[in-house]
C-alpha cells in the first residue's frame, strides 16, 4: 500500500475525508476503552467501524500513516536496530526498608538546604512534597513522539542506548498513535505489562502456556514476530516525560496531567504527601494491598513534585537523586539446590553460583541464585547443601539469594576450588574471596578487563564487544589492554569474519581513543572499588595520571567519599608491577590520558554571570555545544524560565518557554547567525 498523504495522491477525497474521520473516531473509542476503561460504543459498533476502514484501504490501495489498522503486525523482522535516547533513561537507587527510605529522604534535605545556602540570590526551593507511584514490573518503553505523531519506540537498553520495537508497540492498543500536542518532539515514558486477567486468559487456549506476566510481556515486546505481540494483548502505563521541546513544567502533577489530556494511560493510583512519615504510611498500606491488581509490582517509587528542585539536585552516576523505589518484602520460597559451579571475573574474583530446581517466585523462573563467597556458603550452614531443600528469597530485579538449609536433611558437600576453574593458577583466598592472580593468562579475566576498558563510558573504542575481546584473545595473543595498541592492520586482516573495512574501523577507533580524557581513561583501567563518579573526582584532584599514581593511602582518604578500603584498593592497584607496565606500555604507544582542561570562565563577555534558557532545535551546533560554550562565557545555564532569567536562546520548534519569556519581556535571541557573534 501507499501512504494517502503523498504529494499527487490520486485518492478520492471523499473516501479519503471518510478514512480520517473514521481512523479520529476508532482512536477517540480506543482511548475510551483501553485507557479510561470507560467503553462509549459496543463491540459490534467497533468492529463496523473497523471494517468500513479497512475495506477503504483496499479500494484506495492506501492507508493514512495513524491507522489503526497498523496495530495487527506486519512481516517478520530481521533485527532490532539501536536507538539512542535523546534523554538518558536513568535508573533507581533503592531503599530495602524504612531506614533506607529515611536516610535517602536526609540526604535530599541536607542537598536543598546546601543549594540554598550556596545560591542566596535565588528564590529558595521550596521543603519537599512528595508523590508515590506503583512500580511496576514489566518492560520499560521510551515512546518518542513528533508533531504528535509516534515515530519511534524502544527498549531502555542501557538507559542511553536501547533497541527500536516501534512495530511492537503499535499493536498495544491503549498507546495513541498520535497526540493533541504537536508543538515538539517528546519522549514518553512507561512500562509495557500484560495484564494477570489477560495472561490467565491467553494460557487456557494457548499451545504452550506463559509461566507469567513479566516475562510475558517482554518476550512479546522483543519478539521480532510483531504479530505474537499482537496477540498477546498487552497493556501500559505512562509516568513519566524524559525529553521536551514546547512544553515544560513546574510541578509533577502537571506532568501527569499533560499525560492525561495527550491521552496516555497513568495509572488511577497516585498519592501526595506533605511529610517522610505520610509517606511511610501509605507505602505500608501499598504494600499490604500489592496482590489487590491486575498487573504485577515490585514496589513503589517516591518522587520529589518540584520540578526545579529536582534540576538542582541532579543525578548521580546512575541515578536522580531526587527519587527512590522502595523496594516490598522479598518473597521467600523452597527447592532443591542441584550444583555450584566457580566463575572467573575481570578482577579475578571467583564468585561461586549455585543452580537450583527452576522455581516460580516473584513474577520470574528461578533456576540460577547468587551465594557470594566461601564464607558466605558456610555462614548459611551450605557446605553439605547439594542435593537437598534450600531456602531463597527474590527481590525486584535483585538476582535471587539462598538464605540457607530448608531442614537438617545430610546433602553433598560444596567443595572450593583451590585452582583456578579456567586457567588451572593456584587460588589465593583473601578475606572471604579466592582471586586467580594470573592477570595476563586467564581467558574470562582478560576477556572482562579489555571489554570493560574498550566500553562506551570508558576508552569508547566504536563496535568493540565482547566477541571481539575473545576472538583477539585467542587468535592474536592479546592479554592486556596495552596489547590492542599494539595490534596492526596484517593481524586483523587474517582473522575470521575481519575483512579490509572491519580492521580498518577499530585501528582508527583504537587510533581515536588514545585522545580519551583521564576520568575516562581512570574508569576503563577497573579499578577494584571506585566507579565514575570517583574516577572523575581523581582526575579533577589529581590532574594528572603520573599524580594519581604517586598518591599515598593518606593522600587518597582525605578526598571527598573514599574511605580507607577504597584508598587501599586505589593504592594497591597503582603499586602492582604488572599494571605499572601496562599503563607505561600504552603512554609509550600514544595514549595520552590527560585531564580535561578547565579554562576560567570569562567575566567580559554579553553573558558573564547572566542566567541563560536554551529552547528549540538548534541548527548550527547541538543544544550541549551551545551550553559550554555559553558557560565558558560565564553564563548560568538553567532549564526553566523566570523573572531572572537574563537570555533565552530559542530554536525552531521553541515552544511555552519561549511563549512565556516574551510575556516576562526576557531577552530572546532566535537568530544563530547572531548567536555565534556574540559567542565569539
């Protein structure tokens, strides 16, 4: 079929008026039924309406690009393709009780009272309000929509890049495939599920039965068959806007609202609190009430509702921290612990991992459970365990746990390994882990270390995985990161499935990631202990990496949230002779390593110490470029308008900010040909 808009559509415009005013009306009704659960129209009314448009696309050989008739699947699909979020998909830090729940709500205190006293020129924010929202357990979709219409959906992935399953989501029926709002591009957030009803239903007549509705559902969103996601029937909720052109707002609720009236289905509970002890309360009584719904949770999450507080408190590495997910009560069961096998990672560390009889709990198949380390085996009274009933406990995603010995009934013993399970090196038992010391000649451990090193919040190198990793472990004798810069186009070329172009694409993503800064270049070396938020804080202390690795343990304490087991853990790598070659290694071939340089801003430009908004689609740089540009200058780059804010730099597409600058008579600059004037 061909699209009825295109230029010299033939199409009768009455019959074409027909298929617009049907394809508005299915969408009204679907809206009615699916996400307001309030039908206006029977079945059999539907179902004419539905026919009359089909029956029109196939007289006029065409179909309107929002037609519902898009929802049944369409062919096979060959692939899922990446798609990079225009706004990171973050993750939640979790509390596991009420003390947890206490201390996460000290620290947003403690973080406003800071910005407040930091910024005594700034209307204060305001005390924390807070809003409670069920978590549910499910498949995350990012829906990106422009000019109102739906262009793409997909997956978190990794919460910056994830996979496109547009042609999955249409089929789900209470998601609009087009919105009021045209003003922008928008991403939406939200969870796919299947409801509990719907999964009990497709299971009575289904050949090979769901085990349950979380895996249900995102089987079917990541199943390349559209039309098995069609069949399932799948639900979703909507909580959340990651990325806005032409509207912003100031409080959660009108987020919320702004869902509502664009017709995304939020789920009827939602509840704000005026106090941490309101909160704990109804989070009891969310808890109490977790098996009352048609659709698995795994807990609930509490927000902050202001807005600009939430922009003032930011994100950590991995999460906002102006929210949480608080997490129910683990829920325990009985099986049969079947065997333990040892698994080597990128430090070292052999981590024991015990295979169980496949049990139902939580909303997943337990077949795999995590048991730590030597001394957490006998700590639980596991060591004679194989064979016989154990306890475990899952909790949200958490992977699940044994907690011990179900009865006294006499099993197997678990017996350690004292050599390395891959390479065969005697095992060295530190506290209560066993490590394998051989750095450079064990297979996972090498493997690990340079997929990690190669990895896009490290050294970056472009279409690095961990096949790459093996396949230069085995064939060209790589056992260390230094080694990849050592490796030429006549090594590559002989490899299996490494023709002219795939060699000739990593030398020059090897050859580019020797530019990579020193925060980045800290990360990828793995350090035991530190994440990126200490790695940068190393780098910007520091400033250099001869000055990191002369650090003393005393110098390392006194920086800001390391502590003594991180100082050592810093020190000890730095001191080890094996990774001082290494990093010598890569400097003699052209890594560089080197600190950010961070020029002083200046004070005698247009936008020194002015408040700066930028809005719109930039043509000429990103909207990021502009920013540090901007804040070279001295500008203070904020993310709504006001009565203080000096300069609003407007692209196309500027939607409420640049509306309501104008009506606060604030200083907008449309053109970028001036822009980048007054940034030189």
């Amino acid at each position: 079929m061909t699209t009825a808009m295109e230029p010299g559509s033939n199409i009768e415009p009455m019959k074409l008026a027909r298929m617009r005013e049907l394809i508005d009306l299915i969408a009204e009704h679907n809206h009615n039924y699916y996400t307001l659960d309030r039908p206006t129209i029977s079945d059999k009314q539907w179902d004419e309406l539905y026919d009359e448009l089909v029956r029109l696309e196939q007289e006029t050989g065409s179909l309107l690009p929002d037609s519902p008739t898009q929802r049944v699947g369409g062919d096979i699909l060959k692939g899922f393709e990446p798609h990079r979020h225009r706004a990171r998909l973050w993750s939640l830090d979790k509390a596991q009780d009420t003390e947890d729940l206490l201390a996460w709500n000290t620290r947003v205190k403690k973080a406003i009272a800071d910005y407040n006293t930091k910024n005594p020129s700034e209307t204060p924010l305001p005390e924390p309000g807070y809003v409670i929202e069920l978590k549910f357990d499910g498949l995350t979709l990012n829906l990106t929509y422009d000019g109102g219409n739906l262009v793409q959906a997909s997956t978190r992935g990794n919460g910056v890049v994830g996979e496109g399953i547009l042609a999955q989501v249409k089929t789900i029926r209470s998601i609009p495939l087009t919105i009021p709002f045209k003003d922008g591009i928008i991403e939406v957030q939200g969870e796919g599920i299947m409801n509990l009803s719907v999964l009990e239903a497709y299971n009575v007549a289904a050949v090979e039965p769901l085990k349950n509705a979380r895996n249900a559902a995102a089987g079917a969103l990541r199943n390349q068959n559209p039309r098995i996601t069609a069949e399932r029937k799948l639900n979703a909720f909507f909580y959340n806007i990651g990325y806005a052109e032409g509207v912003s707002f100031e409080q959660h609720a009108q987020m919320i609202q702004f869902l509502k009236d664009n017709r995304f289905k939020v789920n009827p509970y939602t509840t704000y609190c005026t106090t941490i002890e309101e909160v704990q309360a109804e989070l009891e009584r969310v808890a109490e009430g977790r098996g009352e719904h048609d659709f698995l949770i795994d807990g609930a999450v509490v927000k902050l509702t202001d807005m600009r507080t939430r922009e003032a408190l930011g994100y950590t590495d991995k999460f906002p921290r102006w929210a949480v997910a608080f997490k129910f009560e683990a829920e325990e069961t009985t099986t049969i612990l079947e065997s333990v096998s040892w698994e080597v990672g990128r430090t070292g560390k052999i981590t024991p991992v015990a295979r169980v009889e496949p049990v139902d709990l939580a909303g997943v198949t337990v077949q795999n459970c995590t048991l730590n380390n030597i001394g957490d085996i006998e700590r639980k009274n596991l060591k004679f365990a194989l064979g016989t009933h154990v306890m475990i406990r899952r909790s949200n995603d958490v992977i699940p746990e044994i907690l011990g010995k179900a009865d006294d009934e006499p099993g197997v013993e678990i017996i350690a390994p004292t050599e390395c399970p891959s390479c065969g090196t005697p095992l060295e038992l530190r506290g209560a882990h066993l490590f394998c010391n051989n750095k450079l000649g064990c297979r996972p451990q090498t493997i690990g270390r340079i997929t990690h090193f190669s990895s896009r919040d490290a050294m970056d190198i472009e279409s690095f995985s961990i096949m790459t990793a093996e396949q230069l472990f085995d064939e060209c004798g790589v056992r260390d990161p230094a080694d990849l810069y050592s490796l030429t186009y006549e090594q590559l070329i002989g490899l299996d499935r490494f023709g002219d172009r795939k060699a000739r694409k990593l030398l020059d993503a090897l050859e580019k990631s020797k530019d990579r800064d020193l925060a980045a270049f800290l990360f990828a070396l793995g350090i035991p202990n530190t994440g990126k938020a200490t790695t940068k804080m190393l780098a910007d202390h520091f400033g250099s990496l001869s000055a990191v690795r002369a650090a003393t343990v005393e110098e390392l304490i006194g920086l800001p949230d390391v502590g003594g087991i991180v100082a050592e853990s810093i020190y000890t790598y730095f001191s080890d002779p094996i990774i001082s070659e290494s990093l010598d290694r890569m400097l003699a071939l052209g890594v560089k390593a080197e600190a950010e340089q961070q020029e002083a801003a200046r004070t005698d430009s247009i936008f020194s110490g002015k408040t700066v908004v930028l809005t719109g689609t930039l043509s000429l740089m990103t909207r990021d470029e502009a920013a540090k540009k901007l804040e070279a200058l001295g500008a203070k780059i904020s993310g709504s308008v006001s009565k203080k804010t000096d300069f609003v730099i407007a692209g196309e597409s500027a939607g409420s900010k640049l509306t309501k600058a104008r009506e606060l008579g604030v200083t907008v600059i449309e053109d970028e040909e001036e822009l980048l004037k007054l940034l030189q």
